[in-house]
C-alpha cells in the first residue's frame, strides 16, 4: 500500500574513486571483477581510495566561494549539487526555498601547515602560551579555527545552491550519516518537511584525517584486500576513501505531481548503539536486521562494513546467518567513506531497485551470486568503532 507521505528518493549525487554521478557507479559496479582505485605510495604504510579529477567549476561557479572551502566542503557541495540537479531540483527557486537540509559532517580538515608551525616554534620557545596567540591571530584563515566547523558544509550548500529551507548537521562518523538519513525520512513521514537534501562528504587524503583513524589502531597496513579478508592482517582493517554522497528524499505526493522519476522508496531506517565493551554487537545487528528487514523472501545487502576486525567479523557473520541474504562490501571498491558511508550505501541500494539487477559479487571469495531481480535491498552501516544502522529500500 502506498501512501502520500511515503518517502521516494528522487536525486542521488554520488562522488569516490570510481567517478561521478549515479550512471557512472552503476556502470563501474556492474561490471564483474572491476579492480578498485588505489593510492599506494602517498601514505605508506597506508593504502587510500583517492578521489578521481574533478571540475569544481560544473558545481560551484564562483572561485571565491571554491577558495573559501577545503576539499571537504567542496566535495560535499559538489555532491549535493549532483543530487540536486538529478532530482530536477537545482535552479528552482520555490522548490530550493523550501528544501530541509540534514548534513553529516565531521570536524573538518586542520591547516597542517599551521599546526606544523607552531609545533616548530615550540621548540625553541618557552612562553607558549603567547606563542599561541601570536600565531591564532597572525596565520588563522577568515573560518576563524584550525580546524573548519562541521556546520559550514552545510552554509555553503546553502550560500551555493540556494538550499534555504531549515538545516541540520550530524557528528560522529557512520552514525551521523545513519542519523541524518533516520531524521530527513522521519520529517518526510510526519508531514514536517516535503523534500529533504541528506548526505555527507569525506576526503581521506590529509594526513589529519588519517591520524584519527590510527591513533585507535584501526588502519589496514601492508598489501591492500577487499573488505571481508582483512581479518588476520597486519593492523586494524579499514581501508579509507575519499567521497561524498548526497540524496533528495522527498514526500511520494510532491515528487508524482512534479512529474519526476523515482528511483526507489525508502522503507523503515533503524539505528542502534550496542555497548560493544560488553559483548552486545551480535545480538543489536540481528535485532536491527528483524526491525528493518523481517523475513520475506531474498534480499540484497549493499554493506558499508569497514573493515575494522571486530564490526565487520560481526556483520558477516550475522549476514551469512540468514540464508536469503545475499551481501555487497562495496567499500572494497570505494574504501571506507566515513560520514558519507551510509548515505552511499542508500544511493546503491537504490541503483539497484531502479535499475532491477543486483550488482555482481565485489570479492569472489567471501561473496555469492544473486540471480534475478532484487525486489527489495538492504542498506547497512556498522560502525567501525561505534554506532550501527540499517534501510530497507524498495521499488516505488
């Protein structure tokens, strides 16, 4: 039974190592055995998915505001302006006016070059405390930090593609693209909000954001393997990746009379925080499995695992305990994307739907076929280190 206020995704906006917008993706991921896009040398011991050339200018015509942005920003507004326009969306005033936005943004990328200044300054200087001042009033940038605020991805969206409707911004990694997503449909479905603009960005490439990942111990070191055979490695199994993935959800009654296609429907979205200090990982994945997806013929699953040991042992393990589900590891094909992961994960779930074929397996060593039309695929994201979600996406 379909209802007015079904939530539809109607622009998707995709940007990783593989290229950009929805067609291409799909064109890459159909194809059996494609080998994914590798740095290897920049970060050694590290391998990353860095991201393909891409003409700022399609997306973002003023240099100013391109100069004003470090490359996560721009990423992200350059993908949210690819799901906009695929949803028929951008350059309508009365339709961006009245858009909601909902962000998931990390803390933005620190001006190494400064933070590697002060540190050298330090060594030859005891009064450090007026050091620092010296240096946060003379080398800062006009965004006033060292680091750029999680909100500006959203201002700039705003200020670029005149998305100025009410705006919110999710922290803290996965789970702040499983909350926005969980948010944008939940508006759409009590009648808050008609079109909703949801995403995130993630550039891998700056050695800040890589540290973060390491001091815990998670980066994957030594020769690069998909997703599923990290285990037993040297270090902690994530691969990271550099990309954005925007979506338009939107109410089903507004997109039908504006004419436009629909890719797919958003089902349920569910999100749990399993204290996994106390071993209950395994029991909050099966439970968000019977929530999002109950028993109902085969299913296939675009997951975002990361690689990191313990999160994806569990969802592997928890995926192949049902027998109908068949898994996708996509970020062996695209690394691990953070703050975009989960946004991805939906945008590929829908390819899938709309265009009524699975995608072949990612790694012929831990993945099976699927034959046939996927009626409905399942979107997963289980934290690398904490938070875990889950979305059930159908054809419309």
């Amino acid at each position: 039974m379909s209802s007015p206020r079904d939530v539809v995704i109607t622009g998707i906006g995709l940007v990783s190592s593989l290229g950009e917008g929805p067609d291409a993706h799909w064109q890459k991921l159909a194809q059996p055995g494609l080998q994914p896009v590798l740095e290897t040398a920049r970060f050694a011991p590290y391998t990353v998915h860095p991201l393909p050339e891409i003409d700022w200018n399609l997306q973002i015509a003023k240099r100013g505001d391109q100069r004003q942005m470090e490359t996560w920003q721009r990423l992200g507004t350059y993908a949210a302006g690819l799901a906009l326009d695929d949803a028929g969306i951008k350059g309508n005033d009365e339709l961006c006016a009245t858009m909601d936005m909902v962000v998931a943004a990390g803390g933005g990328e620190r001006d190494e070059a400064v933070d590697a200044a002060i540190l050298a300054a330090s060594e030859s200087r005891n009064d450090r405390d007026v050091l620092l001042n010296e240096k946060l009033t003379t080398e800062l940038r006009p965004t006033l930090f060292l680091a750029q605020l999680s909100n500006l991805l959203a201002g700039n969206i705003s200020i670029v593609h005149k998305v100025t409707g009410s705006s919110r911004t999710f922290m803290g990694e996965e789970g702040a693209g499983v909350s926005a997503v969980e948010t944008a449909a939940a508006r759409i479905r009590s009648g808050q909000s008609t079109h909703v603009l949801v995403g995130g960005a993630f550039q891998t490439e700056h050695s800040d954001m890589l540290l973060g990942y390491e001091l815990a111990g998670y980066l994957h070191r030594g020769p690069w393997k998909p997703v599923w055979q990290r285990a037993g490695a040297e270090g902690g199994g994530v691969v990271s990746g550099s990309g954005g993935a925007f979506l338009v959800l939107e109410q089903r009654e507004q997109a039908e009379s504006r004419g436009r296609k629909i890719y797919a429907e958003l089902g349920p979205v569910v999100s749990g925080r399993a204290r996994r200090s106390r071993g209950e990982l395994d029991a909050e994945i099966a439970g968000l499995l019977n929530q999002a997806a109950p028993p109902n013929g085969r299913l296939l699953a675009m997951s975002g695992a990361s690689g990191a040991h313990a999160a994806t042992s569990a969802e592997k393990t928890a995926l192949d305990a049902v027998e109908a589900i068949t898994a996708r590891g996509f970020s062996t094909l695209t690394g691990h994307m953070k703050e975009a992961q989960f946004p991805f994960a939906v945008a590929l779930a829908a390819l899938a739907v709309d265009r009524k074929a699975a995608y072949p397996v990612f790694d012929a060593a831990a993945e099976k076929p699927f034959e046939g039309i996927p009626a409905r695929v399942l979107a997963t994201a289980i934290g690398y280190h904490q938070f875990e979600g889950m979305a059930l996406v159908k054809p419309a």
